[in-house]
C-alpha cells in the first residue's frame, strides 16, 4: 500500500465491489418507489377526501330518498293489509246477501201462494147473526153499584 499522501495509506483495491454496488442501487430503487408509492397513495387519499366531501350532499339526498321510500312502502303495506281486511269483510257481506236473497224468494213464494189463496175466496163472506137471549152477563145494569160505607180516606 503507497501513500499518495503522508500519513494516510492508499488502498489500491475497490472500496466496493460490484456485488456490492448492485445491492446498494437495488436498495436505492427500491427506497425511491417506496417514496414514490407512499406520495402516490398520499395524493389518492386527498383525491379520495375530496371526492367523498363532494359527494356528502348527495349521499345525503339518497339517504332522504330511502327514507322517503321506506315511508311510502310502508303506506303501501298498511293500505294492502286494508285493502285485503275490506275484501274479506265484503266476501262476508255477499254471503249474508246470497242468504237474504234466498230468504227473500222463499217469502215471495210465500206471498205468491196467500195471493192466490186470497184470490180463490168470495168478495164478500156471509158472518152469521148474533142473537143474544137476556142480559149480557146475568144481572148486571148499567149503573154502578151504591156505596154505603166511609173509609176515612178523604177526611170526613
């Protein structure tokens, strides 16, 4: 080893080697996309932030929608469940219509049968003569019965 300088040695031989090189760019490369994909990934969470912050109101709309939504499926439900209650109590009604009906042309037939009954009798029917024999009802007159006695009640 000579010295190109006094009192420090010169080293002829390579401070690093090839192998040695390669390992410190592959680290170095490697180092700068580590970099570049943290400011990558930095910028596409602003980018994300942004967008959310843009799209809050219409989120906002979307959930007033759904709940408008939820409200009227909810109308709709309650106007079904009447709609069905209603025609069940009107399937109820039509059966106790079909019972009046047949009552009603059971009475016609009724009716029909005392016309034509009535229609066979004479205008006019004879009664006959009453006769009575003495009094009505034994000795009664038509006077009231005399009173004699005092009860007191008026206060004489």
């Amino acid at each position: 080893m000579g010295a190109d300088r006094p009192g420090r040695p010169v080293r002829r031989d390579p401070l690093l080697s090839t192998p040695a090189r390669a390992g410190m760019l592959l680290g170095v490369s490697a180092a700068v996309y580590a970099v570049t994909l943290a400011g990558v990934a930095g910028q596409q969470a602003g980018s994300d932030a942004a967008l959310a912050a843009a799209r809050a109101p219409d989120l906002a709309a979307v959930d007033t929608a759904r709940a408008a939504n939820d409200a009227l499926e909810a109308r709709v439900r309650a106007a079904d469940r009447a709609t069905r209650d209603l025609a069940h109590a009107y399937d109820g009604t039509a059966a106790d219509a079909a019972d009046y009906q047949a009552r009603l042309d059971e009475l016609t037939a009724l009716v029909a049968e005392v016309r034509g009954s009535a229609a066979a009798l004479p205008n006019r029917i004879p009664l006959p003569a009453v006769v009575i024999h003495g009094s009505i009802g034994g000795t009664r007159s038509s006077r009231p019965p005399a009173t004699s006695g005092r009860t007191g009640a008026s206060g004489r």
